[in-house]
C-alpha cells in the first residue's frame, strides 16, 4: 500500500505528478532496443541555432518549472490569452508539448524565436545574448499575453467613506503568481532618525558579489595553469574572474555554482547609507538627507530568481 502525498493549497497539485515520473525517469532501468534509448517525457535537448545557448538555457529551465508545464501543457492558458498579444505565449506552449509530449530526442525553437524575435530583433542575430535580459523580456511576454485584471479597493477597512475608497486595478497571470514577490526597504533619515518604509515588487533578485571576496582554489577552473599562475589568481577579487581574465596565457574564468550564495544574500540584506547625490527628500526636515537603507523580502515568491550581478559600475 502507497502512501499518498498531501495535496498543496493552491492548484499546482499535478507538481507532485510530474516530480514523481521524473523520480521515476531517473530510478528507471534504461533499456537499450536496437542501440536507441528510450525518450523520457521533459528530458529533451534544444537545437542551437547559432549562438543560442543563451535562449536554450532560459527554455530548458522555464520548461522544468512543474506548475508552469501544468499550466501550458494542461490548455489553461488558452481562455488567458490576450488576442492582441498571444504569439510569444502560443509559440512557448509549442516549445514545452514539444519538449514533454514529444518523441524528439532534440527540437527546434525556432517558433519561439521568431515570435519574440519580432518584438525584440536583436535575439534574431546570431550573436549571443544575455540569458538574464532574455529572462525578463521572456517573462514579461508572457505576463502581457495572460494577465488578467481585477479590481480592489486600497482600503477594505477603517473611517474613509466608501464613496472615497480609491478602485486600483491589478493585473495577475501565472508568472505573477509563480515568480513575483515583494521587497521593503526601511528608510531611515540619518539626521532625525524618521523611518519611512516603501515596497517593491520583483520577479529576479539581482544579488552582488562581496567585492572583498576573494577566489579560493575551488572557484577557479584551473586547466592548464600552473601553480605559480593558481596562487595569482587566488589574490584576484572574484568580481573580476566572473568575466574571466588571462593569466600567464590561459583563460581563467570563476564557476559560479562554487560561489556561496549565503554571502551574495548577506551582501544584499545588509544596510546601506545613501549619500551625495543619492540622499533622500526627509519630509521631516524638509530637506535633502543622508539615510540608512535596508530591504527584506516581505512577500517570497512561489519560485525565486537570482541574478549575479557580475559587473560593478
């Protein structure tokens, strides 16, 4: 007798379907007929074409996102889809049935492409991108083409009339439900010492690198250099390997999955002083103020996203 998991609150329970057959998938023997392996439903590749690792990266992650596949593969974002913006949402719904429904080892993506290549030209060169940008505009397609809106008061409760009570329209989709949260930022005015709080949402948490932090022995790819060449790198700040940098004639680049992301959440958390040009108006004083800045994360949402910022300015 199996014991079944509990089903969530909300209406991603097909999650634990799908963790399940790719438990199943990876626990399974794999028999080999007539020298092919079977196809196992998501395990499936993206043709590159040219220069689009960046665009295939993106795709694999999203198309392993449990609700996000039972959303498009179940046909629920058909009755979301705006008709005046539904090309980039339908033609990733051909890229995920392809990817889980599918008998290719491998498939094109090139519908997809096209469609939001025709919004934004540049990711129809043949010239790599930035993955984290594709991301966003990726996202934010998507959100356009099955958001819905709703309306709600800004004050449910308290003395302000009804007749006053300001209608806000919101906007919802599966992305918004999947993916954004929501910063607050306590501001604290240096001189009188009033708090102001202010919130902001977001979809990715771009997390700096500690720019003290230096490149242990495990974060560098090491081939080729020798040990003369290792112990210089060592001394590097992590923030420059990230682009890489030649050193004593070979190419040294950082391994992100090595780099402690505990550190890179404490640089972001801790407080920060706004000074110079970055001081803020004091309602209190009336004037321009030095003040301390600090954000926590008051709604985390379903699937969080980091971006290394891997550029200092």
């Amino acid at each position: 007798m199996t014991s079944q998991r509990p089903s969530p609150a909300d209406d991603f329970g097909i999650y634990y379907v799908l963790a399940e057959c790719a438990d199943h998938c990876h626990t399974s023997p794999v028999h080999k007929a007539g020298g092919n392996q079977p196809h196992c439903q998501g395990v499936t590749g993206l043709r590159n074409l040219g220069n689009t690792c960046y665009m295939n990266a993106i795709l694999q992650c999203l198309c392993s996102i449990s609700p996000l596949v039972e959303y498009f593969l179940s046909g629920k974002y058909i009755t979301a889809l705006q008709k005046d913006c539904s090309k980039v949402a339908t033609a990733f719904a051909y890229v995920m049935t392809d990817m889980w429904l599918g008998d290719s080892d491998c498939v094109s993506p090139e519908i997809f492409r096209s469609a939001l290549g025709n919004l934004y030209p540049a990711f129809m060169k043949k010239t790599q991108q930035d993955a984290q940008e594709f991301l966003i505009y990726v996202l934010n397609e998507l959100h356009e083409s099955l958001k819905k809106y709703h309306r709600r008061r800004s004050c449910e409760t308290g003395s302000i009339p009804r007749c006053c009570r300001k209608a806000i329209a919101s906007e919802t989709s599966i992305v918004t439900r999947l993916f954004e949260g929501q910063l607050n930022y306590s501001i604290m005015c240096l001189k009188c010492e009033n708090c102001t709080y202010r919130n902001e949402v977001f979809t990715v948490l771009p997390l700096p690198i500690p720019s003290e932090y230096k490149c242990s022995l495990q974060l560098v790819t090491w081939h080729g250099l020798d040990l003369r060449a290792r112990r210089e790198a060592a001394r590097v700040p992590v923030t420059e390997l990230f682009r890489g940098r030649s050193m004593n004639g070979v190419w040294v680049a950082v391994d992100p999955a090595f780099l402690p992301q505990q550190d890179c959440l404490q640089c972001f958390f801790q407080q920060d002083t706004l000074t110079w040009n970055n001081q803020i108006h004091c309602s209190f004083c009336e004037t321009k103020q030095e003040a301390a800045v600090r954000a926590s994360i008051s709604k985390a949402p379903k699937i969080m996203i980091f971006h290394l910022k891997r550029y200092a300015f």
